[in-house]
C-alpha cells in the first residue's frame, strides 16, 4: 500500500514535462499548413490574373479582381490590391502584369502575385511571423 501511494502523481509530472513540447509541435504544424496554403493560393492567383490579362478582348473581370479572387479565403486580404512593379507596403496583395515574347513567337502574359501574410507566431532562426510569396504564372495571349 505504501508502495503505490508513491507512485500516484508520475504522470502528471511526464504531461508537465511534455506539454511545451506538444504545445510548439501544434503551432508549428499550423503554422506550417498555413503558409503552404497561403503559397498554393498565391499560385493560382498568378494564373488567374495572367488567365485574365491574356483573355482581354473577351475578359469581364481585371486581373486584380481575378487575384483576389483566388486569395478570398486568406487572412489579411481586403477588396483591393496594387497593380505596380515591385513590393507595395500599402496593400498585402501586389499584381504585376508584363506582356513577354514566347518561343514560339506568339506574345503571353505574364503575371506576378505577391501576398504579405498576417503575422503570426514568430519562430527563432527560422521564421520571423511575416512572410511575403511571390508567385509568377505566365499564359499565352488568346487571339480572337
């Protein structure tokens, strides 16, 4: 009987030992699934507004809108985005459209996306809680 009262309580010890190890494993899975999702999105963003841009005779919708779009479900995108070259600290989605010469002769588009993630919890040496995914699709121009 003696015995078995000093054994009462080893659990709860091995849970407190663990418990900021599991706690670091979550947060580092979420942030891991966030930031994959958050490059998938931007991807098809860039093919969406590059889609856009070369449909531009039959197109009803602006490459931005297209953009935002593919982007509805992220955190920190609001109803409008930049349309310049180069990082725009005004707004978290950046468009860049270019009209490049293809191999074969025929023009496409080319489409640059950029999201600013919000900022989520920072990891040491790896991860400062901000991360900016630039995405680059191109497609070729459609000729009515």
């Amino acid at each position: 009987m003696l015995r078995r009262q000093r054994q009462r309580g080893g659990a709860i010890v091995e849970v407190a030992l663990l418990a900021p190890w599991i706690f670091f494993l979550f947060v580092g899975v979420y942030d891991f699934g966030f930031y994959a999702f958050a490059m998938i999105s931007t991807q098809a963003a860039a093919r969406a507004a590059a889609l856009s841009q070369a449909q531009v005779s039959t197109a009803t919708v602006s490459p931005c809108t297209a953009a935002l779009g593919e982007l509805d479900l992220l955190l920190n995108v609001s109803g409008n985005c930049t349309t310049v070259a180069g990082v725009s600290t005004a707004s978290p989605v950046g468009v860049d459209l270019a009209t490049v010469a293809g191999a074969d002769g025929q023009t496409a588009t080319q489409a640059t996306v950029r999201y600013q993630t919000i900022p989520l919890i920072p990891i040491p040496g790896l991860l400062t809680g901000r991360a900016t995914f630039t995405r680059i699709s191109q497609v070729r121009n459609v000729v009515p």
